[in-house]
C-alpha cells in the first residue's frame, strides 16, 4: 500500500516562547525547529503499516527550503521518499489541505496519514478539510490503526472512552500521541537518507492559490502565574476554594 | 562529506543537514536514554549493558568502521559532533561506547584486507565489543616500557603479561592487544594483535572500584601463554607503536569531545540553578560572582570544542593530526574538570552532596585529566612536536 504522510516543520515545543516586540507572532530568531510530534506519530504508524503490509511511504512537507530538514528525518525514519512544497510566507489550514488535495490526486495513495494538529496553532483542521475536498472517509485522533485489504479499521479517543470506525480505502486518518512511540532515526538511516530522492513542487505548479483565508492578526502571552498561598487548615482551604477560586 | 565542505570553505564551523541529524540523534539517545539511568550505573557500577545494545542498533557504536566493511563511513567530524552529546548524557557511558572505536582502530588503521574482511564486520552486524590492551600495571604513560611479551613459535605467538585499566574488559569479545618482541629494544619492538576472548590462557581481573566513570567497566586482563595465530597480527613486527600512536591520533579528538560535553552538561545544570536559587533576595545568577564563573564555564568550552572540532577536520583532511589532537585532548580535559569544579562551586553545600547532579560531573571530570594521554603526556607531546620543528 502506498502511504502519504506529512511532516509539518515547526519550533521545538520544549523551546521557551519569546514574541515578537510588535506582538504580530513568535520571535523565531535562534529557535530550534523540529518535526510536529504528531506528524512523528504519523511517520512512526505509516513505517509500521508498510513493515506489514509492504508499500511506499512519501514524506510531505510544505513551506521554505528549510522544510526538506523535516522531510529528511521522516526518510532517515525510514521513509522513501518526500515531496517539498516550496511555499513561502503564511499557509492556512485550509490552503494546506488544497495542496495536499493535489497531490493526493497525482500520487493516488491508499492512505492519507496526518498529525492530529500542529502543536504551533493547534488549528487541528487540515486533516478533516483535505478528506472533504477528496470525499473520503476520515478518523481522527486516532489512537490504533488496522489495514485489512481495502478497510481500515480505526480506533479513536473521543470524550469519555473509544470509537471503533471501519473506513473504506482510501482513507485519511489523523494521529494521536498513544497511537505509537516514534522511533529514533538511526544512523544508517541517516546516511541512507540522503540518496532518497525529494521533489520539489509549488503552489503554483500545483494550481493551488494559497492567499490565506485566516489572517493571524495578534498573538499575546498568557498572564504571568500569580504567587500560591498557604493555608493553615482544610477549613481554610475549602473555604478559600469557594470564595477565591470559585471551583466549589 | 566534511572533506567537501572545506574544501569549498577554508574554515567553517557549520554543520550539514545530515551532522545535525546525527547530532539529534546522539542528542535525544543521550536525554531519553542515556541521562535517565546514569545515576544508578553511577551509584551501583553496574554495567550498562542495555544502554550499549540500543546505542549499538541505532549505529552509535563503532562509529569508524568503513563502508565497505559494513559499516557508515562516518567521518572524524560526525564522531566528535556525536560523542559530544553522548557524553552530556554520561561521560562513563560515553566512555564504554567509546572503547570499541579504540580496539578497532589499528584494524582500520594499519590490517590487512583479509584482516579487515574477518574482523570489522561482524561488530556492525551484531552486539560485540572490543577492548584495546595497551597500558600494564608498570607501563603507563612509558608505552615502550611495557613487558607483556610476544614470542614466536612457528604459526603462532605465545602471549604472556597483564594488561591494566583496559575499558569494557569484562564484557569484551575480542582484544587488540600490544606486546614486545625483545624488551631491551623497547619501542622497536613492539607489535599489535587481534585475541579474541576465548583464546585459552586469558583471565579478566577483578573490575576497579572507580572514583568516577562508574558506568564504564575498567578491569586488568591477564595473559599465560596464549596462543595468537600470526595471521592475527596487525601490521610488521616492530609497528606496534606506530600502530598505537596512530590509534591514538585518532582518539584523542574522541575523548575530547567527550569532556566537551561533560564541560556543557556542567555548565547547564550551573546556570539553571544560578537562575533558580535566591540569596539575597534575588537569584545568585544576579552576581557578578556567579557570573564570572558562569562565562568562563562557557568561553572555555566553547574553546575546547573548537579544538576538537579542528582535530577532527584535519583528521578527515589527511593532515597530520598529533598536535592537534593533544591541544584539543588536553585544553579539552582541563577545561572540564575546570568547569566541572566551578559548577559544585555555583551549587554551594548542595553541589557536594550526592542528592544534585554535579558532583558526579566532576568525579567523572578528573579521569579524562588521566586516560588516553595524562595531561602532561599532552604537554610532552606538544613541546616536542614544536620544538623539532626549529
């Protein structure tokens, strides 16, 4: 089976966040950037599914030059090959999700496997609006994945439990973080990574007009933690919890 | 593909796309599993043997085994740029990943094709280590003074003598041992040989008890009349110091990136707590004190890794490497124990207890003064490489 998953490049979460002086997005300056920990997850179930059921997995990533870093971690992963979408300046949701709408219809794969979101905009919309524009079945959140033939069978953390869903292929399913344990790139993986072929493609080459439809405008920080207070008994707490913190 | 990079670019200190992939991950091997267990290894001595299987599935081991004897091709710089954060996570474990380059060094450096054939590939293909034999109980810094003697006996040679400080000893499969010819002719007589373990006559000693670097296991190996076919020896007779200097060569720039990270893991613990402890009302990393201390902690490391860095490249680039190996060796090692010291002095009481992480940094720290080259081996080494210039 043939699988596309996407390699979304964005600052590394462990990173301490500092915006920007005119408060119009993150300051980026210095900043490490890593492979969106879903889109790992993603990676990891697509290398898995093609260990069983053999196939090709293709490393999407769309944005500056810079991305193919990404692609190249998800080739060092072990997949074989990757398609850079060489897009500069903002993307939406929804512009990514036309995107990949074409390229879908170009390398015809049985299986679309994305992040649950990005953990940068946490948007989690680009999934569930590529399967639309194909008019395939999607499962998101998912946190067990199963190929039989031409079904999928999906398990996913909805509020309060699970949700079993068979879907036809081709299929999109979005990744949860207990779907798997993404596995290191080893080093011959490393190595072998670099004679992997990425193509290079454009929005325009494409015919995907990407002028957003979402504009950030702001961003702010949250306000700073005010300092704790101690308490000297239950009674006191119990009643702080009422009359301060309103939880009771 | 760093010989290409400098050849386009005299003097460069970025990275390619691939060294920083391999530096990740070292980095994430090194925080996800290296760092988290070396407390207990530390505490208990135990081997870290499941630590040093996954390095070996990932390829952290034996980084300098060639392509064509299955292994990556890595060249000097990736090794340095990797061993740097593997031992930001654990200098003795660093050490333990270390060791097998070290055996199989004279093999790549100076053994025969079949030799090569036979021995290099079965370590890509399955978990085996290796241990190098060079230093005995009375020759230390005096390589040529050594006494484990060589004699030969038709197809064979009969080993005998011990063997001290030899890393990973316990748990090596196969040695790379040096031994004399002819004791009076000292380091004209020296040759190298591959033993594997099993050869009969050979005793591993009691490990040592060590006061840092607990994780890497260091024991003495004993030699009575063993029996080498003389198919196993590296190079001439008479070649085993060059051999030995060589490996050494080699080496060095190894172990300097390990103090480097040691130095690094040092200075991050010292500026977070710096930033977290208040006296005074105020964090201590307000005072210039602290401070000072904090920017030497970094120039000199940033120094260090310079160093090794440019030892690596002239490695890669063919050029003689001795002097640049020893200035990185020792600043390197210096440096870290430096660092290491001044971090306990930022933790106050508290870094001298067991309950933080520093005061094992700097026990750690004061073997790498000692290993591979005293830091007055270094000295001699750079005096005379000077020196006979003039």
């Amino acid at each position: 089976m043939k699988i596309l998953v996407t390699a979304k490049r964005l600052m590394d979460p462990e990173t301490k966040i500092k915006l920007k002086k005119d408060n119009s997005g993150v300051d980026l300056e210095g900043v490490k950037f890593v492979v969106n920990p879903f889109d790992e997850n993603a990676i990891e179930e697509a290398l898995r599914l093609k260990e069983k059921h053999g196939g090709e997995v293709v490393v999407v990533s769309i944005g500056k030059p810079e991305v193919v870093e990404q692609i190249r971690t998800g080739l060092a992963m072990g997949g074989d090959r990757g398609i850079h979408v060489n897009a500069d300046g903002e993307i939406d949701s929804d512009a990514v999700a036309r995107i990949l709408a074409k390229l879908v219809e170009e390398e015809k794969p049985d299986l679309v496997l994305m992040g649950k979101q990005a953990v940068d905009d946490d948007s989690s919309q680009a999934g569930q609006l590529l399967a639309e524009y194909l008019g395939w079945g999607q499962a998101c959140f998912a946190s067990k994945v199963e190929v039989n033939g031409t079904t999928a069978t999906v398990t996913r953390e909805v509020d309060g439990g699970l949700e079993t869903l068979e879907l036809q292929l081709p299929a999109l399913v979005t990744a949860d973080l207990r779907l798997n344990e993404p596995r290191y790139a080893s080093l011959p993986g490393i190595m072998k990574a670099k004679k992997k072929e990425v193509k290079e493609v454009t929005p325009a080459s494409l015919g995907v007009d990407v002028a957003p439809k979402v504009k950030v405008t702001g961003v702010t920080v949250p306000p700073a933690r005010s300092a704790g207070k101690k308490v000297e008994s239950v009674q006191e707490l119990v009643q702080m919890l009422k009359t301060e913190a309103k939880v009771l | 593909m760093t010989t290409a990079t400098h050849a386009s670019n005299p003097i460069g200190f970025s990275l390619t796309d691939e060294q920083k992939q391999l530096q990740e991950t070292a980095r994430k091997f090194a925080a996800e599993v290296i760092r988290p267990v070396a407390p207990h290894h530390d505490r208990t001595e135990e081997f870290p043997e499941k630590v040093l299987r996954k390095a070996h599935e990932l390829g952290l081991i034996n980084l300098i085994i060639p392509e064509q004897y299955g292994g990556l091709g890595l060249s000097a710089v990736d090794g340095v740029v990797m061993t740097e954060e593997a031992a930001w996570g654990c200098a003795g474990m660093a050490t333990s990943i270390m060791a097998n380059d070290l055996a199989l060094s004279p093999i790549v450096l100076d053994a025969s094709e079949e030799q090569k054939e036979e021995w290099l590939p079965k370590f890509t293909k399955e978990y085996r280590l290796a241990s190098f034999c060079l230093s005995e109980p009375g020759a230390g810094s005096d390589v040529a003074g050594m006494t484990t003697t060589a004699r030969r006996d038709g197809d064979y040679y009969i080993l005998n003598g011990a063997k001290q400080w030899i890393t990973n000893a316990t748990y090596a499969d196969q040695f790379t041992v040096f031994a004399t010819l002819d004791k009076s002719q000292r380091h004209k007589a020296l040759a190298a040989f591959i033993v594997p373990r099993d050869t009969p006559g050979i005793t591993v000693g009691k490990p040592e008890d060590k006061m840092g670097q607990r994780a890497s296991n260091t024991a003495p190996v004993i030699f009575e009349d063993v029996k080498v076919p003389v198919r196993n020896r590296i190079g001439e007779e008479g070649q085993g110091f060059m051999i030995a200097m060589r490996t050494l060569d080699k080496s060095r720039p190894m172990v300097a990136a390990l103090c480097v990270g040691l130095a690094r893991a040092a200075m991050e613990y010292a500026m977070d707590y710096a930033n977290e402890r208040k006296q005074f009302n105020q964090p201590i990393a307000n005072f210039q004190a602290i401070q000072f201390l904090i920017a030497n902690m970094a120039m000199k490391t940033e120094a260090s890794r310079l160093l090794t860095w440019q030892a690596a490249w002239a490695l890669d680039a063919g050029i003689r490497s001795t002097l640049y190996s020893s200035y990185a060796k020792s600043f390197a090692a210096d440096t870290c124990m430096e660092v290491t010291t001044d971090a306990v002095q930022v933790y106050g009481g508290y870094g001298y207890t067991k309950e933080y992480p520093v005061e094992k940094l700097m026990r750690d720290a004061k073997l790498m003064q000692i290993y591979e080259g005293t830091a007055q081996v270094q000295r001699m080494v750079i005096a005379r490489e000077l020196l006979s210039k003039r």
